[in-house]
C-alpha cells in the first residue's frame, strides 16, 4: 500500500513535468470555469456589496444576514436546484446549458457569491466612515467619494475576490451536478479527481491534487505578497 | 462687511438627540472665528453642516448670499473644506493625499505638482511627496491633511480641533499657517476648538457653543478675557474664588475669600462676588518681589505637574492657587513639593466670574 502511494506521487510529477495533455487541458478548464464564475459573480456582488456597506436603508440587516447565512450552503444542494433548473423539464430548460461549461460557470458564480458581497460588505464596513465625509468635502461627488472608500477598502476586496475564487475551484457538488465531469468537455479538477480516485487511477488523480493545491497556495501567497509590498 | 455663511435657526436632531438647537450664525468674509465649546456641544455637527457634507433637520443655510438647497449643495460644497478632527488619510502617499482634491478639480499634472510642492512647504513638510501618508507622525498627518485642505485655496476653510492631541512645535505650526494663509490669502476660516488660549490668539471672533446652542457670540477678547458662567462651566477655570467684597477708597475692591486670603481685584463691587486668576498670569518667586502688583501670597508648593512645556503648581496660600510656569523656569528655581514660594498677580488680573 505505501509503495502505491509513494509510485502514484512519483508518477504524478512526471505527468505534471512532462505537461501531460489530459492534465493541462483539466487544470485549464478549472482555472477558466472558476476564473469565469469569480468574475461573474463580482460583476453582480460588488455593487450589492457596495450598497450594502456604505448606505443605510430599511432590511439592509436581513439582507446582509442573508448573504451571511448562505455563506455555508451545501454545494450539493445548490447543484440539485440549479440542476432542475437546467434540466429540459425547468423553467430556464430551452436554453440547454445542462452539462456545459457555462451552466458550470453560472452555478459557481450562484456558489461563491455570498462570499464575494459578505466579504466585501465588512470590507467596506471596516474603512473609517470619516473617508466618505472627507472625499466629500474635497469635492467628490457622491458616486467619487463611493470609489474612494472602495478604493481603501482594495486590500479587503482583493481578499474577498481570492475567497471566492478559491472556494469556487475547490468545491466538487455543483460542477459535478450541472457539468456532469464529461471528459474532455465538462470535466475539472475536483470532478476528475473524485472519478478517477474511484477508478483506482490513483497517480492521475494525486497530480491533480497537487495541481489544485498548487493554484490555491500560489494564488493565496502571491496576493498576499503583492498586498504587503502597497503598504 | 460680506457675510461668507449665514445660519438661520438650523436644527440637527439624530434620533431623540438634538445635536444643534436653532443656532443662528453669521461668518464674516476673511476673519478666522472660533467656535468653543467641550466635547458633545455640537462643533463637529456644526461644521460638517458648514461645509455641505451634512445637512441640517431644519433651518437655512446661505453661502454668499445664495440660499443652499438640494439643487446647489454639491457645487457650493466645493468652495468650502473641512479638516477632520481625527486625522483621516487616504491609505496611499502624502502626494496622492494632497492630490485627490486637484485631480477631482481637473487640474494638470504638472500644475498639481507644483501646487503639491508648495502647500507641503506651507506646513514645512517638504519633500514628503512620496511618504506613506499612515506611516509618518500625528503631527506630521495632520499637517497633511491641513495640506491637502488648503491646496484647494478654497473660501471656506473649516477646522475641526486642529490641533488636539498635538505637541507644542506641530501646534504651532498648525496655528501659524492657518494665521498666514488668511493673511496672504483672505480665506475664512472657522475653527472648532476648546483650547481657549488658542482661540484668542489666532481668531479675531468667536462664539460659544453649549448643549448645541450658541449662548455667546463677540470678539474673542469679549468672551475669553471677561468669562461668563456659559464659558466657566466648560472651562473649569482655576483658581476661583467666591467671597465678599468691599469697595476701597482708591478705586478697586478687597475681596474677602476666606481662610485669611483677600485679594485685590481692579473693579469696583461690593458684596457677593465669584473671582478668577488665570495660572499664567501668577507671578511665582522664592522671595519677596518689590512690583507694582497689588497682590502679594506666600504658600507652599503641594502638588507638581509637569505638562511637556509648561508645569503647573499647586500653592497653598491659604486658600489653593494654581500657577503655571515655564519648564525651564521649573528647574533654574530648583522648586519641589514643599518649597516656599511667593506668588504676585496683578489687581487686573482678577476677572469677575
């Protein structure tokens, strides 16, 4: 048994030195679903984070409670939703997304996006209210002196984005559910990974592992790097 | 003269608290005023109100003549600017700081720098362009953000406590430039504080906010050289003393204030009066000096508090005096608690409560 480990480890690095097709092409894949539904769902998550930080109205509350609480839903059950949703007998059925990258890219973008507004939103709550008042009584318009307290809360954002973008590439219900991990079309990293750890193809799936562990990590240091050197 | 901005019964309710409570001011174009007043009166409401980034609950507001309203408030908030109390900077260098509000304004490149350079040698900050705005010291900030307020030569400049929790050089210099750039400028400025010291050396007018209200509004002589009850019950003025007084036959008053103390104050009332000696203005002394001042006590020292530049003392003459002297004065006269000492304050230093 340690021996197959240890082989399957050994026979990992060489697919992924070697630049094996099937590895690059999956790894790809992932960081194109993912990067897709990160940017999806900041596209539609930055302004709801925005209006939620910086103004006060009527069940702003309940609404930040809610994007709080959907910050741990169970990736399967979305995937079920989203999967009738799709599916030729659901209301959104004609536009026969099921199984394709994009429904992939929209249920991941659905996912991940309580993370993007409730991150964030305390990014935003956290920046001294003064700086509003301030680029106001510099001569920003309401709408300037919104991007200025955007602007100081970057470091928040950027962490917020790269939550998301991580949760998105390392979560398995919803990819699995609406993508159907169809080989050389819909399959990812996480989808592949289970299959092929099933099939007993154990050195795939270890290379892929590593692969997705790697993205992560680098993902999460570099910005963090980048973050340190601004300040 | 032009009044620059004029407030008419302006309300400011937050909730079930009234923060302003029908206050009515008028600023003259050009002069410094000071508005005082301790924490919780209502300054920083007022002028963030003053400067168009809150609007008040009720009343009017005219700048320049113009009634303000929603149609205009935004572009008469442009020739106003406030400096914040708690330093506010925008997490980036000083010359973004200072910058934003020309870029905001559309000036060039070139011409921001050259305004940028100059302003920062205003508040003798030169070369600072390419700091990190959160990364030099408080006073070195606040400079900034004087800076950056008055880079935009705007004709109203508002300030909030500049100088609160500064030591005595940033202090100054905070207090010098906003007294050149009105001179060379003729900008208004309006200046909360409840350093009353500063408020009569650098403003010609002031008024006296409590419990948002105004309850006194005069030259700056008028209101911190003969206090009121208004100003004493913020002030916590030392060295007061209630007693009775009789009129002498050479013009001034004796007052009795008890425990073997009478002090001679140039004013003439007789009966009930409340008093008060401001520290700096006691004379301290190991011996006897031979002056013109009527007011001669010997005491002892029984409590010492150095306050960076200046050291206050506390003297038991009987009654308790409270005198303040410079720290280099402290240590040539070589005091500790116990020392005698002698303490001389003029007839007309003593002001009627």
């Amino acid at each position: 048994m340690g021996n197959e480990i240890i082989d399957g480890f050994i026979k990992a690095l060489q697919l992924i030195l070697s630049g094996d097709h099937t590895v690059m092409e999956i790894s790809g894949r992932s960081i194109l679903v993912s990067g897709s539904a990160t940017m999806l769902s900041v596209l539609w998550g930055l302004p709801v984070a925005t209006i939620l930080g910086l103004k006060r109205f009527r069940g702003r509350f309940v609404l930040k409670g809610l994007f709080n609480a959907m910050l741990g839903i169970p990736t399967v059950a979305l995937g079920l939703v989203l999967y009738l949703f799709f599916s030729n007998a659901g209301p959104i059925g004609f536009l026969h997304v099921l199984y394709s990258p994009p429904a992939m890219i929209i249920g991941q973008a659905i996912l991940i996006t309580p993370i993007t507004v409730s991150f964030i939103t305390s990014a935003i709550e956290s920046i001294d209210p003064e700086i509003k008042d301030l680029a106001k009584t510099l001569g920003a318009s309401e709408t300037e002196a919104s991007i200025a307290v955007l602007k100081e809360s970057m470091s928040g954002v950027v962490l917020a984005i790269t939550a998301s973008f991580n949760r998105a590439i390392a979560e398995l219900g919803v990819v699995l559910m609406v993508g159907g991990n169809i080989a050389g079309f819909t399959s990812v990293l996480t989808t592949t990974i289970a299959l092929e750890t099933n099939k007993g193809n154990i050195e795939l799936s270890i290379a892929l592992a590593i692969i997705l562990l790697l993205i992560v990590s680098v993902l999460s240091v570099s910005i963090n790097l980048i973050q340190r050197r601004k300040t | 003269m032009k009044n620059i901005i004029e407030l008419e019964n302006i309300t400011k309710t937050y909730g079930n608290i009234t923060a302003l409570d029908h206050v009515s001011l008028k600023i003259r174009q050009g002069e410094i005023f000071t508005i005082a007043g301790p924490n919780g009166s209502g300054k920083t409401t007022m002028l963030k109100i003053m400067a168009f980034i809150d609007t008040p609950t009720s009343g009017e507001i005219h700048f320049n003549g113009v009634k303000v309203g929603d149609e205009n408030r935004s572009q008469i908030r442009t020739k106003c600017t406030m400096v914040f109390q708690k330093t506010a900077l925008f997490n980036t260098t000083v010359y973004k700081n200072i910058a934003y509000g020309l870029k905001l304004r559309g000036f060039s490149k070139k011409e921001i720098d050259e305004r940028v350079k100059d302003v920062l040698g205003f508040v003798k900050l030169d070369g600072y362009e390419k700091r990190f705005a959160k990364k030099i010291s408080g006073g070195e900030q606040q400079r900034v953000s004087l800076a950056r307020a008055l880079v935009l030569d705007t004709e109203l400049l508002l300030l909030d406590e500049p100088t609160a929790n500064l030591d005595p050089k940033n202090m100054s210099i905070i207090e010098e430039t906003v007294s050149r750039v009105n001179r060379e400028r003729k900008n208004t400025a309006v200046m909360a504080t409840h350093n009353l010291f500063q408020a009569e050396t650098i403003t010609k007018r002031a008024a006296l906010l409590l419990g948002g209200k105004i309850v006194e509004v005069g030259t700056a002589q008028e209101i911190f050289r003969t206090p009121s009850k208004h100003l004493t019950s913020f002030a916590r003025l030392e060295n007061v003393f209630s007693g009775t007084s009789r009129i002498l036959k050479e013009g001034t008053s004796l007052i009795d204030v008890g425990d073997g103390v009478e002090i001679e104050a140039a004013l003439r009332k007789s009966g009930k009066v409340s008093v008060f000696v401001r520290p700096e203005d006691i004379i301290l002394s190991r011996k006897p000096i031979s002056s013109s001042a009527r007011n001669v006590f010997k005491g002892r020292i029984v409590e010492i508090s150095d306050l960076e530049s200046v050291v206050r003392l506390r003297v038991d003459a009987g009654k308790q005096f409270v005198v303040q002297i410079t720290k280099r004065s402290f240590n040539e006269m070589q005091l500790n608690v116990r020392s005698e000492v002698f303490l001389t304050f003029k007839a007309s230093s003593v002001h009627v409560v």
